[in-house]
C-alpha cells in the first residue's frame, strides 16, 4: 500500500505547521557568525535537530538561526552561521549531516539538499540534490542515509550520499529506521507510526500510538515523543509503547535518543536531557517562543 501526500492532516495542523513556518521567517541576531557568542547573546526560536559529537562530548542543536554546541556546564556557543539547519543528525566525530535553508543574504539555493559538515558543524559543504531537496528528517543506518524529503512527501534512500533511490511517498513529519534491519522504517503520521519492511518501498497505514518524533538507538530502544511531550518507549519495534515520562517545556520539537537510556528532546521552551530514559529530565539549552515562526 502507498501512502500518498495529502494538503492537510492532523499532524500537519499541531506540529508540522510551526516547523514549517519556522523556516519563513528569521529573527536571529546580527552579530558576526564567527564571533563565539556566548549563551547570554544567542537567540534560538526553533530546533531542528539534536545531537552528541563524540569527538568532544558536547551537545549540539541545529536551530532555524545555525548550530549551538552546548558544553556540560551549560555555556553555549553558536559554531558557524546562521543558516536554518534541519534534517540534523550525528554520524561520527566531527561528521554531520543536515539539510535545510541558507541564512538570509547569503546566496545558494533556498533548499540545500544534502549537506555535510566534517568540522562539527563549523563549515558545510552541500554533497547533493541542491536546490531540489528539503529534508526534515535524515537517518544514518546501514551505511545508508534515509531522508525524508518534504519538498515531494518522499522517502529517498542513498549509500553514497549522491545518488538516490526514491521510495514510498507518505505524508509524514519523522522517520526511523531499525539499527538491527535495514528494511524496517517506521514514519510518523496522523493515524499513528506507519511501518515498513522493505526499506521504505512501501507502507502499511498508520496504527497504535500517534507520535510526532522517533529515535531507535538500540532493537529494544525505540523512543517517540507525542503531541504533548509524552515520552514513549517500544521494546518490540513500536508494536507496544509504554509511557516513560513527559519532557517540560510544551509541544516538540525534535528528539533524538543517543542510547537505551541516553534521550535528548526539543520543547517549546528548551532543550532537555535525561539519562534515565525519560524519568528525570534537566534542562540544556533555553528556547525563546516560537509564537510568529
């Protein structure tokens, strides 16, 4: 069964909508990019993405205003421009990849396709689909990069990073693929986590929990936030969920589980951090309203 894009869905009015408008307008400040500014000076309306680089330990956050990297005693730092980074996901040390929209002035295409960063988000260079592809969400398994490109409601699958391989169109906000199958993708959408098992070609309809974001760091590990910031874990590849706690903050923004208990999640009002699965979380980064984005 294909799944086809629709103009309107219930995900689509709660949670897309505000991530989307998100990258129509800026309201980052003016400062030199390269300035080091500290967390006193920066501005972060949205997030996109979550993160640990291994190389140094910290906390990175692609923004619709560039990439904060956040160190453990909570000083933060904007690393490169002010670019809007999404589709954001830490692949090894030093080694990013994203997607996402130029910052304002600077030139290049308005969608970025594929982009890469090798100095922990410093510097970035665009690897493919420039000026054709959006994504917002982009998976590293298998060797493989799943993206979910928004620009056709579009899953598309590369090995090399340059070519690709279009698969299943479904209207989705979140996609997550299994670290055990390379087949198993699950979407999110308004009927509930759509799977697949054939790598994305095709999708069974939506069922059980409705969830707005995935991570799946570990086979018995799948973690999914809902509308209202409920953290939710599956044991059994999202077939079953049990509610582990709820992240502060409001409505979500990006999650990324960095392992079985290791889960960073994105709110309306900053970015939080638990170690124990979703039991306890502390705050890492603040966020300012999205109200006008």
């Amino acid at each position: 069964m294909k799944i086809r894009s629709r103009a309107a869905t219930a995900i689509t009015t709660a949670v897309l909508t505000a991530v989307l408008a998100a990258c129509s307008s800026h309201t980052g400040t003016s400062s030199d990019p390269a300035s080091g500014e500290g967390s006193g000076d920066l501005a972060v309306s949205h997030v996109h993405g979550l993160g640990i680089d291994p190389a140094d330990g910290r906390l990175y956050v692609a923004t619709h205003e560039g990439v904060i990297a956040v160190s453990d005693d909570g000083t933060a730092q904007r690393v490169g421009d002010r670019a809007d980074y999404m589709g954001f996901t830490v692949i090894g040390p030093k080694t990013f990849l994203g997607s996402g929209h130029p910052a304002e002035g600077s030139g290049g295409h308005g969608n970025r396709g594929l982009i890469q960063s090798t100095d922990s988000g410093r510097t970035w260079r665009t690897l493919s689909l420039g000026g054709t592809a959006d994504f917002h969400s982009l998976e590293y398994a298998h060797d493989s990069v799943y993206g979910y490109d928004s620009t056709r409601g579009l899953l598309r699958v590369s090995a090399d990073r340059t070519s690709w391989d279009d698969r299943a169109e479904i209207a989705a906000l979140d996609i997550a693929v299994s670290p055990e199958d390379r087949g198993v993708v699950l979407a999110t959408t308004e009927d509930g986590v759509a799977t697949s098992t054939d790598g994305g070609r095709k999708f069974r309809a939506g069922a059980g929990q409705v969830l707005a974001f995935l991570s799946w760091p570990a086979a018995d590990a799948l973690y999914g936030v809902d509308l209202a910031g409920g953290l939710h874990r599956s044991t059994d590849g999202g077939t079953t969920w049990r509610k582990t706690g709820t992240v502060p903050g409001g409505q979500p923004q990006a999650l990324t589980a960095v392992d079985a208990k290791h889960v960073l999640v994105a709110a309306q009002d900053g970015v939080y951090e638990s170690r124990d699965g979703g039991g306890t979380f502390r705050q890492r980064l603040p966020v300012s309203s999205a109200e006008g984005h």
